[in-house]
C-alpha cells in the first residue's frame, strides 16, 4: 500500500515517518540546512515481521513538501497514493497548506486516509480537543470525512504504535489492484549506478510492469524508446514485478540515465499516445476565489507534471454564465502541450500563475473532437463516458457509435489490453482488417448495411444507365467518415449475403442489371471493337452509328445498356471507353502520381495518351467523378490526386 503525507509546512511529516519506519526521507543538502521537504522523500516498512522481502508486504510512505510553493512537488507525489496521512501540528491547528492540500485529496479522488494530530506533548489535552474538533469539521465535506484521527508524538513516540497498527491493518484488508491494464509510470527521479546503468524511479498509475519486459520511453515532444527492464525493486526491496499503487526503481538497458527527464512516461508500448487537448468533468472548490469564463487559462496538473490549458466550457448554462466556485461541469482543456491522459485519470487546476488551486476532475475522453465539441449527441456520449465500471462503460459508448468504434484508440483511451476489449465486449461484431479493425454493435452493423442499400436504390432511380457506384464513392455518400477497409468489409457482408452485387469496381443491387438478347449481343461487340480500335481516343456515338450502320438513338441507347452492364465507362455525353482501356488510361494516372509527389497534371497526362488537353481534362474529371481522383488546387497549380481505387483493372 502507497501512502502519501500531506500537510502544512513544519507540521512535522517527515519527523513522523522517521518515528513510523526509522527512516530519513530528506536527502538534499539544502532539506537538511533549512530543516524543510523540498523534494519527494521516500520510506518502506515491512508490513509483518514474517513479510521478510516480500516487497507486496511491504508499506510504502512518500513524503512531500508542505510549502506553498512547493505544490506541484506536492501534487507529483499525492497522484499516485492509495491512502493519505494528513499531518496537522497541534499547537498551530488548521492552516493554509492544510486546506489546500485536503483539497487537492479530494480533488484526485482519495477516500481513504487518517490525521496524525502531531506535536501533542507541546500543548495541553484541551488544545488537541480543540484541535481534533476543527479536523472533523475540515474533513465532513471532502472524501476523507470520518477519518480517524490520531494524537501522537513523533518525539516521545505517544500514539505512534495505534497509527503503525492502523496503518498495517487497513494494508492487510487491502486487495490486490487489478492487473487487466496497460503499465504507467511517470518518472520522478532518474540516476546512474555503477555496474547497473540507469535507474528512473516512479510510482505505477496502473497495470503491472516485470523484469524483462520491454516497455516504451515516452515524452509529450515525441521521444519514444523501446527499453528492456533488466530489473525491478519494488516498495524498497528487489522484486520480479510491480503493480499499480507500488513504488518502482526501474533498471532500463540501453539508455543513458542522462537522456531521461522528470515526467517522463514508461509505458506499455501499444499505449503511447499523446493528446494536446481533454474532455473532463470539472468541479470547482466552493472556496474558489473567482468563476471560470469561456477560454480562460489554468494550468493543468496531470501525474507527474503540468501545462497550460484554456478550458472551453461545454455546457450551454455554463457558456452563459461561466463555472461559479462548487459547481461541476463538463469542459474541453486545450493545452499548450501534449500529455499522456487516459478515461479516468484524475488532474488538478490551478490559476494560470499557478499559485491558487481552484478545482480538479476526471477525465472522460482523451481523444475527442476539436469541431462539434457541444452537439447534444456529443454531451450525450460524455455523459456514457462517466459511467465508472468499465464493462458498462464501453457497452454503452458501443450502442451509441453508428459507425462502430476503434478498437486500437478505445484501448488507449481507457488504458485496456485489446484483447481485455473483446472480453468485456463478447456480443460485439468485430470487424478485423489489414489497416486496422473496427467494433459495431449489431443495431449499428445492420443499420450501415440498411443505409448502404437505400443509398444504391436512390442512385439507381436517378442513374438507371449507370452500372453502379464505386466504392469509395459509396462510402463518401453512406459513411465519409468510415475507413475504406471497414466499408469494404460491409459491402463483402451483403456481397455475402446477396443482397449487394459487385461488377467490376461497381456495386449495385441485383436487380440493377441488363440482359443482352443474340442480336443485341452481336451489335455491342462490334461496337466495343470500334471503341478498343479507337484506344484513347474512341470514336463518339453519332460516328459509332455510322460505322455500325444503327440509328444514332439506338445505338446510345444500346451503349448505355452496356455501360451498366460494366463493360464500358461514359466519359462524357456520346463518348464511352472500353474498361480494358479505362485500366490502361488509370495506370498512367496512377505512374503520373507516383512521379510527381502524388499530383497528376493535366499537362502531362496529355502527353502520355496524345491528343488535345481537353480530351485528358475530360478523362481526369470523370476519374474525379468516380473517386479514383480528386481535384485540388488551381490555376496553374491545379492538378489532381489518388483518393480511391480505379474504376477498372487488368485486360479483361
């Protein structure tokens, strides 16, 4: 169990800790002159005398600072804790630091703690009377009400063995945290020792890190190293594994201690990803000294480290009149750097000069939007994303996600393994591509399929002679926001399922098809020679009719019985294109691009198939048309892009 001091400066925290375990926490020269916590101070006891190196039976105490301008130190160390040891002196009773660090308790979340009421054989048994009564009032309205206080001495040891016996025996009720999330640590401390290499100290946030494990160096400017743990002490002792809640001395091969930095992260290495901005749930002290507009600036403490954010509130009441001090309301914080933050993660807010705590919360979604940010559909999902339980949590995100979630980023988001995303996720439809996959409830799985073939129905009744719609094309009208992969795996369901067919590159639905009598047949293979003979430059209808001795209607009329059929492409009005040399024309599209940083010119594409500028603008507008490419730009620096797959392939 990790227990954190907390409390005003010179109340005697680290005095007690020495009485509790027979331990220093100070180490700097500067702690010792001035007789202050400047730094985070660390000491182990075992639990039980039998608990030998077990280093889980082993009580871990982090000592922090109390001054005021120490409490980014302060917050650094209380981050990680699984129970609080407020410290207030007896002779000065409540003070500031007091209330401001029970408020920073309260604020992370810690509802698991006791008062050492310190220095008792200074003062008379009616000032710690007096003294004990103001606690129990300082605590009712924090997570921390009703915890027991405790009068000792740290000098002539009074009162230290009940708050030791306390200590150990909520330590031994204590279950183990769960071991089903990724590992995080945030460094606090970083050295060299000889014949070991580097050392980073930290306390794990989550998950469980073992000896031998390869874990990911991560910062927020983009440093990432994949690092083996060559080994591990855990709570002060030498150890195979440590788990959340557990103070870590890490030895990391192949680096040098020099190259790391406070506040650095180890991670599991599938979850590095950072975020420069969050939504939370925000809640601000009553004691705050003003309310929070729209946009204005804090600096945001998370783990093991702070930025400077500009809080959008997303709540409309609160855009009208702002976060008043004691209310709670959902805010985007947009930060000036990016930080490492999961759902759950609890973080602190401070004035922008960082001298004033004005309230704190929980974050709900690491990832989310910058546009849309206030859409009720939006607040509905963050309201999902409050929900504690994880199993519960991530059902629910699933019901309320048309086009199904990522796998990948819900497993950041929520600091979950994958494969723990498939087991609190068992009646899910999970989808698995090359690119990446996708979760889809079953409504939202059938509702897509639904909307694909409405969409293929209205295009048909508009589009009777076209053979279909290509499928990137048919993603941008159903589901732009879709990956293709993801689309493509629908549409092979319903190819699947018969209710979708494809032709070609072309999908449609399977009663939009023509059948070709005999003479039919004949006629439309001596125009397909024609249009092959022609190659890129095919002749038009009325010259077609000509050749084949049809009227100009008829012979139309025919090519755009074909043309559903997906033997051949209309460019433009009266002008049809074999798919044998639609593919031929896509390749040179397609080497253009890969020559000229993805651009194709309408310039150089003329070149390659001859003719006049205008017959190769038509040709890349029908490619814009079908999704093959995209235009950009313009004037002389128009041209186009690759965005999709090419309406046809292959010679046949």
């Amino acid at each position: 169990m990790l227990i954190g001091t907390a409390g005003h400066i010179d109340h005697g925290k680290t005095t007690l800790l020495r009485a509790l375990t027979g331990i220093d926490t100070t180490h700097l020269p500067e702690e010792k002159a001035r007789g202050i916590t400047i730094e985070l101070g660390y000491a182990f006891a075992p639990l039980d005398e039998a608990a030998g190196v077990d280093a889980a039976r082993t009580l871990a105490f982090i000592d922090v600072p109390g001054h005021e301008r120490f409490i980014p130190t302060m917050l650094m160390g209380a981050s990680g804790i699984d129970f609080a040891l407020l410290v207030v002196a007896a002779d000065d009773g409540v003070m500031p630091q007091t209330r401001e660090h029970l408020a920073i308790l309260h604020l992370l979340g810690i509802a698991r703690g006791a008062v050492a009421l310190t220095k008792c054989d200074r003062v008379p048994p009616a000032r710690v009377a007096e003294v004990d009564a103001d606690i129990a009032a300082l605590l009712a309205p924090t997570s921390l009400a009703g915890s027991p206080v405790f009068a000792v001495s740290a000098l002539s040891g009074e009162g230290i063995e009940p708050l030791r016996e306390h200590l150990r025996a909520v330590a031994r009720e204590e279950s183990m945290q769960p071991a089903d999330a990724g590992f995080r640590l945030v460094v606090d401390r970083r050295f060299a020792l000889a014949g070991a290499g580097t050392i980073v100290t930290g306390t794990v946030h989550a998950g469980t890190v073992r000896s031998g494990d390869t874990v990911l160096l991560a910062r927020a400017d983009g440093l990432r190293r994949a690092l083996r743990v060559r080994g591990l002490r855990v709570n002060g002792r030498i150890s195979e594994s440590g788990s959340q809640g557990s103070r870590c001395a890490v030895n990391l091969a192949g680096i040098d201690y020099g190259e790391v930095e406070r506040g650095d992260w180890l991670l599991t290495p599938q979850a590095a990803r950072a975020t420069d901005r969050i939504d939370l749930r925000l809640q601000l002290l009553p004691d705050a000294p003003r309310k929070l507009g729209q946009w204005s600036s804090v600096t945001l403490h998370h783990a093991g480290g702070h930025v400077m954010a500009r809080l959008a509130l997303l709540d409309e009441a609160l855009e009208a009149g702002g976060l008043a001090p004691g209310a709670s309301g959902l805010v985007q914080a947009v930060c000036d750097r990016p930080l490492f933050a999961c759902c759950g993660d609890r973080i602190v807010i401070r004035d922008a000069a960082g001298s004033k705590t004005l309230g704190g919360g929980r974050v709900l979604d690491p990832f989310p939007p910058a546009r849309h940010r206030r859409r009720p559909e939006r607040l509905a999902m963050l309201a999902v994303l409050e929900t504690p339980e994880p199993a519960a949590r991530l059902a629910a995100l699933l019901e309320r996600a048309p086009l199904g979630l990522d796998p990948e980023e819900l497993a950041i988001a929520h600091n979950l393994p994958g494969a723990r995303i498939g087991e609190l996720l068992p009646d899910a439809r999970h989808v698995a591509t090359k690119a990446g996959g996708r979760i889809f409830s079953h409504a939202a799985w059938g509702a897509l399929g639904e909307s694909v073939l409405a969409r293929l129905a209205a295009h048909h009744e508009h589009f009777a002679d076209e053979p279909g719609v290509e499928r990137e094309r048919l993603r941008r009208m159903c589901a732009p926001q879709l990956p293709s992969a993801v689309f493509l795996s629908r549409l092979e369901a319903l190819l699947d399922d018969g209710r979708l067919v494809r032709m070609g590159s072309y999908w449609h639905m399977p009663t939009h098809t023509v059948e070709l009598g005999t003479a039919d047949r004949e006629r439309a293979d001596a125009m397909l020679a024609h249009l092959l003979a022609g190659e890129y430059d095919p002749p038009w209808v009325r010259d077609l009719a000509a050749l084949c001795a049809l009227e100009e209607g008829a012979t139309r009329s025919l090519l755009r019985r074909v043309a559903m059929r997906g033997e051949i492409f209309q460019v433009v009005r009266d002008l049809f294109y074999p798919c044998v040399t639609v593919a031929r024309l896509s390749a040179i599209a397609t080497e253009l691009a890969a020559a000229n940083e993805g651009r194709i010119r309408a310039a150089d594409f003329r070149d390659r198939i001859g003719g006049g500028r205008k017959r190769a603008i038509q040709i890349l507008e029908f490619f814009d048309r079908v999704g093959f490419t995209r235009r950009v730009g313009a004037g002389h620096r128009l041209a186009h892009v690759l965005r999709g797959e090419p309406p046809a392939w292959g010679e046949n």
